[in-house]
C-alpha cells in the first residue's frame, strides 16, 4: 500500500477524528450511533469523520445487517510510523553531516 503520509496527517489533526479513531482502537467495531452517544456532536457529524477516516485508510466500514459498523485498520498507521521513520533517519543522516563539516 503506498500511503499518502499528508492525508493521513490531515485526517488526525482534527481532534474529534483523533478521539473518534481512538475510540475504535479501544473498542473495536462500533457504529456511528454508538460513537454519537459518546461524543459531543450529532450521528451525521461522526458519519462524515468515519468517511474522512475511511478515506484515509485508517478504518473500514463492515455491514452488519441493517447496521453499518466501523473499525480501526492498522495499515495505514504502520505505513506512516514506517513513513516518518525513514524521514527521522534522513534528517539524522543530515544533522550528523553538517555535525562533521562544523567540527
């Protein structure tokens, strides 16, 4: 799966997506009733971060007859820790260069 780490990073910055998908890491598959119960704004709101998330690979909707369930996927998240673990290591690579061309 090729990620798009600037996606992801929108996906998580807004705080009620953050605590929504925190919420599916905890408790497994929910619906977006459930999570509305919970979370101070309304069932559609959650729905529209559920698919943001959606989007963003970070959780997949299963039917569950009538009702519609959602739940984390870790994917993603492993492909961004994997993603900014390459970036740190470049930037080691660069801070120890210029460590050595300033000694």
């Amino acid at each position: 799966m090729t990620i798009d780490p600037q996606s992801l990073l929108a996906a998580l910055s807004d705080p009620t997506r953050f605590e929504v998908l925190s919420r599916l890491t905890e408790s497994g598959p929910v619906s977006a009733t459930d999570l509305a119960r919970d979370l101070p704004v309304s069932r559609q709101a959650i729905v529209k971060h559920l698919n943001a998330l959606s989007d963003a690979g970070l959780v997949e909707r299963r039917q569950s007859g009538r009702e519609i369930h959602w739940e984390y996927s870790a994917g993603s998240l492993d492909d961004l820790a994997r993603w900014a673990q390459t970036v740190g290591s470049e930037w080691d690579r660069r801070l120890e260069r210029l460590k050595r061309e300033l000694d």
